[in-house]
C-alpha cells in the first residue's frame, strides 16, 4: 500500500525508494511506538482508508483524533468508499 500511494503521489525524489528500505523503517516505527508512553498514541491502520482523496475518511480520522484525551488507541476503520 505504501509504495502504491509513493508511486500516485508522482514525486520524483521518492520514486526511487526502496522496499526493503520502507519495509525497515516501518519496523522501527512500530518498535519504537510499541513501548512509546510519553503522550497519548493513536496507531492507525490506513491500509482501507484514503483521507487524502476522501472527505469522509479524512473527517472519520480527524474526529477520532480529537477524540484521543490520554493512553494508546488502535483505530482500525473501513473506508467511507466501500
């Protein structure tokens, strides 16, 4: 999914990306926020949402944001195009 949304978005200087590149970088995200507890954490899996093409997904994100008062949240949704 990423690499699709880095190929759509057309920017030259990300296109020569790595996949295993991406692929280690979201492993270390995912560590690193696994044991992260300095503020309130919301993970979000984007992999069926578009809040960048799709209102109705970005305000679904948005409001679960300005939901989040404390603690960690997982925020798993299905797209509004479905």
């Amino acid at each position: 999914v990423l690499m699709q949304r880095i190929r759509r978005r057309g920017i030259t200087a990300e296109q020569d990306i790595d996949g295993d590149y991406l692929n280690s970088l979201c492993d270390i995200y995912s560590q690193f926020f696994h044991s992260y507890t300095r503020s309130p954490l919301l993970v979000v899996n984007a992999e069926n949402i578009n809040y960048v093409d799709s209102d109705d997904d970005y305000t679904m994100l948005l409001n679960h944001i300005l939901s989040i008062k404390s603690s960690r949240h997982y925020f798993n949704p299905l797209s509004s195009q479905k």
